[in-house]
C-alpha cells in the first residue's frame, strides 16, 4: 500500500472516452454500488481487527494489487487473469459503463469506511449522558467529522494532481486524529463508564490505522513533488 500512481484517469483519457449519458437513475445505482464497496472493506476490516498488517491484508481482499492505493488499481473482476489479457474494446466499454469517480479510490475507500466504523461507535453510547459527558461528545464528534472532511478533500486534490495541497490538508487531518486521540484520553479512567472504556480501547488502533494511509500517502505525494518535471528532464 506504499505506492500510488499520480497520473489519475482525469488526466489522462478521460476526454478521448466520449461523453456518458446517464440520467439521474444510473448515477443513483451507481452510488449505491460505491456504497457496497465500502461495506465491502468495513467488511474485511472487521474480520481482519486483531491482524498486525491489517490494512496491507484488507488492501489484499479488496484486490488492490500489491497494495497500490491509486483510482486506477481497484477492479473487482471474478477472473485473476492480467489485465494485458483483454481487449482493447472491452476496456473502452468497461470505462464507458462505469466511470471513475472520486469513490473508486482506495484512499477515499478506506478513510470513508473506517471513519464510519468509528461514527457508527460513537453515535451508539454517545446520547447517552450516563456513559459519556455531553460536552464530550459534542466534541469528539466533531473532530471526527472534521479529520473525514480534511481526507476526503486530500484525496479530491490527489485526483487534480496537486499533491503539495493533498499534503496540507492530510496534515490538517492528521491534526485533527491528534485531537480525536486527546479528547478519548482526556475522560480519566476511574470517571469512564464500561462503554466508553470499549470505546477507547476499541478505536485508538482505527485512529492509528488512518494515520498510517495518510501518511504513506503523503511520503508519495512529496517523492512526486520532488521528482524533476518532464522539461528539466529534456533539458538535462
């Protein structure tokens, strides 16, 4: 999962696919089965909780090949055949049919999925004023939003190619996971009710795990900056 290719569909043959003419209907069906994609990988997260590489071993069951967390490297087709293998027709249908979208990305994918594992925690025990303080949970829920707001807008800068903004706003997010974190340890133990204790235990290796995707990603978004332009290349 240590890698991903910078060079997004939007760059490149987008345009040269001709226009989709899908009405309100197909995109609706579509989206829904983004949705069943990420509960596909809550999915094989959950089963994969106590796996000490769990977020390469989840990569793995959804496909994504060698771990490459890039809008291009997720394909669910039945057969493990190489991709070298089809026709160039196919493919061109294949894209037509179902087209990329900032949902397809493994990035999106599992920062979408895991932050609704720890939502969906976090909603049970959290209206409840005898397990966890209100003031708490007005707060840590609103980290919570905010670190998914700062990853998902990294990823949308990914898919443009600005890979120094991916960086801040992953920074930003990173930030926000740090808040999350205070604010879980700030309620003393001896004060926790039991569940939020299961809260806590359960979601500090969640927070970690997105704080790992992020920061792989930001590593290659600063090898791409890094990397010398295609003039200076000539240049040279």
């Amino acid at each position: 999962m240590s890698n991903f290719d910078s060079d997004s569909p939007s760059e490149n043959d987008w345009e040269e696919r001709g226009d989709l003419a899908w009405n309100e209907f197909d995109w609706e069906q579509y989206l829904r089965e983004q949705d069943d994609v990420l509960h596909r990988y809550l999915a094989f997260y959950e089963q994969l909780r106590d796996h000490p590489e769990r977020i390469d071993e989840v990569a793995h069951c959804m496909r994504w090949d060698e771990g490459v967390w890039t809008s291009e490297s997720v394909g669910f087709d039945d057969d493990d055949d190489d991709s070298d293998d089809a026709s160039s027709e196919q493919e061109d249908a294949s894209f037509k049919a179902e087209p990329y979208t900032l949902h397809k990305s493994p990035v999106f994918i599992a920062t979408k999925a895991i932050y609704l594992s720890l939502k969906r925690a976090w909603e049970r025990i959290a209206t409840d004023a005898a397990k966890v303080p209100q003031p708490l949970a007005i707060a840590l829920q609103t980290s919570l939003h905010r670190g998914e707001e700062h990853a998902v807008l990294a990823v949308q800068a990914l898919d443009f190619g600005d890979f120094a903004m991916a960086v801040s706003l992953l920074k930003r997010a990173l930030c926000e996971i740090n808040q999350t974190l205070a604010l879980i340890a700030a309620e003393q133990p001896a004060n926790s009710s039991r569940a939020l204790e299961h809260f806590r235990s359960d979601s500090v290796p969640r927070l970690f795990d997105l704080r790992e995707i992020w920061l792989r990603v930001m590593k290659e978004c600063r090898q791409e900056l890094e990397r010398p332009a295609d003039n200076e290349e000539s240049e040279s």
